[in-house]
C-alpha cells in the first residue's frame, strides 16, 4: 500500500478477491513490531486485586 509494507492485489472477478500480502519491507519489521508484545506477555502477571 501506501507505505510499501503491504502488497494488495485485486482480483478482477465479482465480486472481488482482494490479497493483502507483506513485502519485503514489511516482512523485516515483523521482528521489531512483535517485540514488545513478547515482552509485556512475558511480564504478565495477574492482578491481585481482582477476583
């Protein structure tokens, strides 16, 4: 798309199939954007001051 992240593809049928891909670009950050989200499940503890 705009940012070059994601490919779309159009299929030209009724209705349209539409393909959403990542590109190479894309695929290099996928490391980076799950990073944090490893770490604050990694650090997830439960609350104890709920039920």
């Amino acid at each position: 798309m705009r940012d070059g992240l994601v490919a779309r593809e159009v299929e030209p049928t009724v209705p349209p199939q539409v393909t959403y891909s990542l590109t190479p670009l894309g695929s290099e950050l996928v490391g980076t954007v799950g990073c944090p989200r490893r770490v604050g499940h990694a650090t997830d503890r439960p609350d104890p001051r709920r039920p």
